[in-house]
C-alpha cells in the first residue's frame, strides 16, 4: 500500500470522527419548552391565594 495513500485514507476517516462528535455534540442541546399560555395562582401556607400569574405568549 502506497504511503501517500494511507495518509488521505486516515485523514479522511478523522475528519469524519470529528465532524460525527460535532453532531453528536450538537444535537444533545435540550430543545426549549414551547410556551404555555396560562393562569398560575400562588398561595400561601393557610391555602390563601397570594399572588395570580398569567402568561401571555406572543409567537
């Protein structure tokens, strides 16, 4: 086998390695959470509610 050849051959497979942990890498980002239009209430500890929070989500 020729010299120059198993040089190309082995630079072809660890740029394929490297471009294979860059997908890898990149596609293990968790997506974002779509949002949830929505009424929240938060009460204190006798069950009163304390605070209402509403989310209006604009796309």
């Amino acid at each position: 086998m020729n010299l120059r050849a198993r040089k190309w051959r082995l630079a072809i497979i660890i740029a394929l390695a490297v471009l294979a942990g860059y997908v890898a890498w990149r596609t293990q980002t968790p997506k974002e959470q779509p949002c949830v239009p929505g009424r929240e209430e938060v009460k204190d500890a006798s069950g009163k509610v304390v605070e209402i929070q509403t989310r209006t989500c604009f796309d």
